[in-house]
C-alpha cells in the first residue's frame, strides 16, 4: 500500500508532520461543513473538510475542498464553483483523490414546482465523480443524470419542501494500481463503475440484483458488493428486517465484465449475519465474519429471551477470491454442545453471559476475534434478570476452535426482564485501530458513560475515558495506524477540538 503520508512528506518538511491539534468553530447558518476520512485500502490515510461558502449566483455556490493529512496537518485547498452539492464519499490512490457528490438543488429542499422540473430535466439531479490531485488541481469529473428518491421535507408549520437522495448511497473504494470503483443505486438501477487514475471511466455494469442495502469493498483488483434483501415481519408495533439475506458480488478489474454470486448460507441451509467485511491485515485479501443464524429461530433475536433460546448456532468466516470458487469458510458451531464453557444455547457457563455480538476481525496470527457485549444473567426464584455489562472477546483459530478470549468491565446496565428489548438496553459501539508496525489491534468501546480502549493482543485496557466532564463532551474514533482521534466538544464556547493521539 502506497502510503498518504510518504506523498505528502515531499511536500512538507519532516518535523511537521507531528501529532497535533485543531479546532474547528461553529459558522453562520449559510455556512456549512462536511468532514470525510480519507481511505486507501479501507485503511484511513487522512481527512478531507468540504464547505459550503456563499452564492456566486442564482444557482450556483462557491465550495472549498480542504485536504489534511492523518496528523490533521493541512496539505492544500482547492476552491471551485457548482449549484448545490452534497459529499458522499472519499478515496484515495496513487497521488490521486475521488469525491463522489449529490448534484441537485433537492438537496436543500425545492418548492413543488422546482420539484415537478427536476423530474422532467435530466440534468438537474445527477451525480459527480471529481477527481484532484494533491497539488490542488481538478483533473476531471464525472457526471451522469441519476432519479433521486424524494420525500417530504417540513420546513415550519404549514410549510413544507421537497428533497431528495440516492436509494443507496454513492460509495467510493481504490482499486490498487487501477484506480477508483464506484456504486450507487437509484430508484431506477443499481451501477457499478470503474474509473482509471486520470478520472476517465473504463467500464460501467448495471447490477440487476434486488437490493436493499450494499457495500463496496476491494481488495487488490478485486472488487465485491456485499448485497442484503430485507425481508421484514412484524413485531408488536415495530416493523424488523431479517437478519440474513446476503449475497456477494465479485468482480475483477482485469476482467470487469465477469460477475460471480455467493450466496451467504452454511452448508446446512442456514442464513449467515455479517458482523465485518475487512480485508485481512497480512495477506491483504477480504474476508467476511459473523453469526450463523438458528432457521428454527429466524425471528427470536430481539428480547433476552430470544437471546437465552439460541437465536444462533455459532460464528462463521468466510475468506474471499476472485471468484465464488475461491471462497474458504470456517464454521464454529456450539449448538451440539462441543465447545468447552459454552453451551448449546450460546452462555458461556463459567461467566453466566450470552454476548450480543457487534463485530469481528482478523488479528496477525490468522485468527478472527468476535467482539460483543456480555448479557449477564442471574436468576432470583427460578425467575431470570439480565443485564448488560462486560465488553466481550471470543477467538475463533483457523481450524474452527473457539475460545473465550477475555471480558473486561464496562458501563453496566440496570437490570431488566426477560421480554426487555437487548438492543435498547445495550449501549455499546466498538471501533477497531491497528498498528500494522507493532502488529497490534485495539477495540475502542464507546458505552453509555465511558470510552474503553482496550489492546486486544495484550488484554489490558490501555485508557478509560468519560464522555462528559462539565461544558465538555469526549468521543473517541478510529485514526490512522496505531492512533485515535479525540473529539471534545464545548458547549460554552460552541467549538470541536480534534486531536490525533496515540495509544
């Protein structure tokens, strides 16, 4: 991988290039800021500021792209005119960036009759492929006349407007030593576009799967959509998507118009839920993990006491090729009640939990660590109480063996019954840094009060954070290799400070 950093450091001396500091303030209401992490090999290489300045005319606005490299250090600027725009993705190879946008006054929000003239005008509603160079420069841009979804947008209390957006959103990823993939979806198609360093497009395919929700990801040359039909069923008042129904895409850049279908089920039939879909921090190759849902079950995961019947039978990790014929799974079930601790239901006898998984990935030694949340249970009279507490990591090896790998304290639940829905009681996110140089992960847990972060290869928490001290609100994300970004808003002073720590 061709790093961000190694470009840039020919443009700015060495002892610039320090961890640091900014703060950003709030601006006036015709002002506005969107902010993007760079990406290059799904790993982050920097950050991107996109703002709105003011009109240059009727139609039209003046917008500034500002660039920073992964210590938040500013590169450069580029400043052009165009009507309404909104940033939906970022991405970067070799020593070039791609922005893909909403090019559409539907995105502020139109009277009926501007609205009604969108749909008979193709050009009013597109959107755009920009490619820049880290010197500033636009090399090109790409656009084509896409049919938004509209909706209506209340504006005051007789008053409304119409807006729109993509039914599934631009989504931009470096294809290594090629160039750029794009996806998006519309209300009438779903495209896949492959675009070479210099911005000119080298092969366009509509994918004609039904899709509800889709990733892009690449790995090399290869390129996968990662698609989901969701089926829903009715739940009291709550409508709920199914959990299964994945298919991925593979495709090749060296042979763009071949196309190959995976069908995300075990051998027995059983529909798999993705957790992560990564590439692997050694080979370099995708992968996908998660839960391996119980069909008998296929509608209890939503109370503890679907949790407490085995919603699942185990964990799974599927290792992506070129083709579907490249695919290598690994399954772990614990429903026959092989695994030592854990019992057919999915609790890990010694610690009297059940984990709500949120995410997996691969470590260097081959292994993939499920990270979740613990639900402990205790029971008073023969009646059980749950309540959410540890932070969770099981370690499946390559061969298919699991393992409790460690639980560490964290924010804690009061308790509540068994028909309490798991996921308004959980208040867990996890976040995953590594640090390729030290061949080292760690899991930044944001919970209700504090932030965790935990080294996974060492099984110590390395800091603990709370969320608010006073005018100050603390979040923690993932930053470049072996780092965090701190986020700490003032309330008082209505301002963002930044900075790039490491761990």
């Amino acid at each position: 991988m061709k790093k961000f950093l190694f470009i840039i450091s020919c443009i700015m001396s060495a002892g610039v290039l320090q961890a640091q500091s900014k703060i950003f303030k709030e601006v006036g209401e015709e002002i506005s800021t969107q902010f993007k992490t760079i990406t290059q090999d799904n790993a982050l290489v920097g950050y991107l500021a996109f703002t709105k300045l003011e009109k240059s005319d009727a139609d039209s606005f003046n917008y500034r792209i500002s660039i920073m490299d992964e210590n938040l250090n500013d590169i450069g600027t580029v400043n052009f005119r165009q009507v309404n725009l909104y940033l939906q993705a970022v991405s970067f190879e070799k020593d070039v960036l791609s922005l893909g946008y909403i090019k559409s006054p539907m995105i502020a929000g139109v009277g009926r009759k501007e609205a009604r003239k969108a749909k008979k005008n193709e050009d009013y509603n597109t959107i755009m492929v920009q490619f820049v160079g880290l010197n500033g420069k636009i090399i090109n841009a790409y656009t084509k006349p896409v049919d938004l979804t509209t909706a209506v947008l209340v504006t005051g209390y007789f008053s409304t407007k119409q807006t729109g957006y993509l039914k599934h959103a631009l989504q931009i990823s470096n294809v290594a030593n090629t160039g750029f993939s794009v996806f998006y979806g519309d209300e009438k198609k779903n495209e896949l576009l492959l675009f070479d360093l210099k911005g000119n497009m080298i092969h366009e395919k509509t994918v004609s799967a039904e899709i509800s929700e889709c990733v892009l990801q690449t790995a090399g040359q290869n390129i996968y959509l990662l698609t989901k039909k969701n089926d829903h069923f009715n739940w009291g008042n709550y409508v709920v998507n199914f959990e299964g129904g994945y298919t991925v895409y593979m495709y090749n850049a060296g042979e763009p118009d071949a196309e190959y279908r995976y069908k995300l089920t075990d051998p027995h039939g059983n529909s798999l839920k993705v957790l992560s879909f990564d590439n692997d921090p050694v080979s370099g190759h995708a992968y996908l993990a998660g839960c391996v849902i119980n069909t008998s079950r296929y509608k209890d995961f939503i109370t503890a006491h679907d949790y407490s019947h085995a919603p699942y039978l185990g964990v799974f990790t599927l290792d992506l090729g070129k083709t579907d014929k490249d695919v290598k799974a690994t399954y772990s079930y614990w429903d026959k009640e092989t695994i030592p601790g854990l019992t057919k239901e999915g609790l890990f006898s010694d610690k009297d939990f059940y984990v709500k998984y949120h995410t997996a990935f691969r470590d260097f030694k081959g292994n993939t660590v499920f990270a979740g949340s613990a639900m402990a249970e205790k029971r008073l009279l023969g009646a059980a109480k749950y309540r959410m507490t540890d932070g969770v990591f099981v370690q499946q090896d390559a061969s298919g063996g699991l393992k409790l790998d460690n639980n560490i304290p964290c924010d804690e639940s009061a308790y509540f019954g068994p028909a309490a829905m798991v996921a308004e009681r959980d208040k867990k996110a996890f976040y995953k840094v590594v640090n390729l140089d030290a061949r080292t992960h760690y899991i930044v847990i944001d919970d209700e009060d504090n932030t965790y972060i935990y080294n996974v290869d060492g099984k110590k928490v390395m800091r603990t954070i709370q969320h608010k001290d006073g005018k100050i609100k603390t979040r923690v994300y993932p930053a470049k290799e072996g780092h965090v970004m701190v986020s700490e808003y003032n309330s008082r002073e209505k301002s963002t400070k930044l900075s790039i720590e490491a761990l």
